[in-house]
C-alpha cells in the first residue's frame, strides 16, 4: 500500500459482514497522499481511515481498496460495509463520537459524504445515492 510505518497509528480487522483489514492512519492528509502499488498477488480488502483537523466539514477520511480477480487494486468512491465497520471500531474505542460525518471518494473527484451514527448500540450509515443502473433478472 506504500504506506509509511510511522504514519500507521493503529491497524485491525474490521467486519460487519463484508470483512476489510482497516489501517488508521495520522491524519487525513495521509489518507490522500497514499499512492499503493496497483497490481499485487492475491486478494485484498483494505480501509484507510484519518481524522481530518478538529473544526473541519469532516471528521475521517476514507479510502477504500480492493483487488479484482486479475490482482488489480481498485479504489471504491463510496463504501458503506467499510464506513460502518469503522464506525463500530472508532466510536467503540472512543476514537470518534457517537455521530460524525466522514468523506470518501476524493481522491477519484468524487465528494461521497457518509453521515454515521450511533443510536441504541447500533451504528447506522447515511448519505445521499445516485442510481446508476436499474433493472430486472429472471432466475
């Protein structure tokens, strides 16, 4: 991922269903300097997560990567899965509060914007959606 081992603050598996190995690092500045090696043996599924400053429109920033079947590593503009196992870690350990508005999919210009809250235990994920295909399957 060429990711510095200085800027790594804290790294687990996160999983609320689909499993990803999450990667906190120092900031979200760090989060979008990440350049990772596009093409890699085997299969990952790795979330990158910072805060962004105190006072900011945002709390974290999130990237999210994934490889194809051809080792390719992709880049997701907007995760649920991994914002809400995030969630679960950062606001379980105290590392964020119980609501906060995060940002992913800047880095492919995109401004994907993932409201979380907790509520009752449970972590729930938000944010306005474009629908890009619709149809129909016969099984």
């Amino acid at each position: 991922m060429n990711i510095a081992v200085a800027d790594v603050v804290e790294a687990r598996w996160v999983d609320n269903g689909p499993g990803w190995l999450g990667v906190l690092l120092r900031s979200a500045e760090a989060v979008l300097a990440l350049e990772p090696k596009r093409h890699r043996p085997g299969r990952v599924e790795i979330g990158v997560v910072g805060p962004h400053p105190a006072g900011s429109a945002t709390a974290f920033e999130l990237r999210a990567f994934f490889s194809d079947q051809n080792g390719i590593l992709l880049e997701d503009p907007v995760t649920g899965s991994l914002n809400a196992s995030v969630a679960q870690w950062l606001i379980g350990s105290g590392k964020a509060p119980g609501s906060y508005l995060a940002a992913q999919g800047t880095r492919l210009g995109r401004s994907g914007r993932i409201h979380v809250a907790q509520k009752d235990g449970d972590i729930w994920i938000g944010g306005k959606t474009t629908t890009s295909v619709v149809g129909e399957i016969a099984i």
